[in-house]
C-alpha cells in the first residue's frame, strides 16, 4: 500500500461508509441523521478529489484504482439500506434502491469474471454522472429524515416526510426524485457495461 495523499483519502471514504450506519447505533435522531448527513458528504467530497489530487501530482496507483470504486459502492448501497430502513421500506424508495444494489453486485460479477479483460468495463463519464446523482440523492434523503424527525419527533410518516409537511417533505421529494434519475442512468451504464462484456461472454469458457 502506497500512503499517498489521494490514497489515504480513498480508504478514508471507504471507512466512512459504514460510519454513516454506526451514526444510528450510537447517538439519538436527529443528531444522528445530521452526523451521517455530514459524514456522507464530507465522504463523498473526497472522491472528487482523490482523483483529482492523484492525476495532478501523478500518483495514480493500481490500489487507488481497485479502491475506488469498491469505496463508492459501499457508500452508496450502505446508505441506501440505511435510507430504506427508516423509510418504512418505502416504494418509491425500495424500487429505485434494489435497481441501483442490483446493478452494482451484476457489474461487480462482470468484472470479476473478465479478469484479466475487465479493462473493457472502464469507467465512463455517465457512470460518473451515475455516482454524482446517486450521492447527491442519498444527501438530500438524509436531509429529508433529520428534518422530519425534528418536525415530528418520532412520530412522522416511517422517517420521511409528505410533501405537504413542509421543508422536511420538500427536502424527502426531491430527494426521491433524484434517486429515481439516479436508478434511470444506473440502468444505462449497466446496460452499456453488459454491452461491452458481451463479446467476451459468448462461446465456451
């Protein structure tokens, strides 16, 4: 393990991710909703910068780049099943959350079997955009979940808010839609990943 700047960074990001969980076991709401709102976005700031940092120093490395996305997955989908948990596994939220999880775990599986050939699944730019909306997302729903707890104290609508219930329902809807453009050009880039693995999946083993 090379200890550059923009490493140290990354496994930052990647400890974080399940920090936003532990939020929840060891402080009450909506401190904790504020805590993990404040984690994930500080965590999701790094991956635009550990990138960055590393092509402008050039310290671009094989651990950074087999760590970086492991740590945006574990951020994302481990926020999500936060989300949806105090959703009261809410639809809107369920369906949009399993298609973003499914997508990971297939794209995962892809690479993992095209070994040496997984250089074919590289990282475009809508995948990207894919990672910006799904964090932007998540920030906006944990927003949503500390307003309304604040709102209600507890006894709101399953931890998120109505539309009608002002900032916190607001905050809760929009959030939901941007999760399911998130879930949309989740779709995209997996369809577009599969895409290219086909050739390599075709014939005997």
């Amino acid at each position: 393990m090379v200890w550059t700047i923009p490493n140290i960074l990354t496994v930052l990001r990647l400890l974080a991710a399940p920090g936003v969980a532990v939020m929840f076991l060891y402080f009450s709401r909506p401190w904790a909703d504020w805590f993990a709102l404040v984690l994930f976005m500080a965590a999701a700031a790094t991956d635009f910068f550990d990138g960055w940092l590393a092509r402008k120093w050039k310290q671009e490395t094989k651990i950074g780049a087999m760590l970086d996305p492991i740590a945006d997955k574990a951020m994302v989908v481990i926020a999500l099943l936060v989300i949806t948990g105090f959703s009261g596994m809410n639809p809107w939220i369920l369906l949009p959350a399993t298609l973003i999880m499914f997508r990971e775990v297939f794209v995962s599986g892809l690479r993992e079997f095209l070994g040496d050939t997984a250089g074919t699944l590289k990282v475009t730019q809508l995948a990207k955009w894919k990672t910006t909306a799904q964090m932007v997302a998540i920030a906006i729903l944990f927003l949503g979940t500390g307003l309304d707890w604040l709102t209600h104290r507890g006894d709101g609508p399953g931890g998120l808010a109505r539309f009608r219930d002002g900032p916190a329902g607001w905050a809760t809807v929009a959030g939901i839609w941007v999760l399911w453009i998130a879930g949309a050009l989740t779709l995209l880039t997996g369809w577009d990943y599969f895409r290219k693995a086909l050739p390599f999946l075709k014939g005997p083993k």
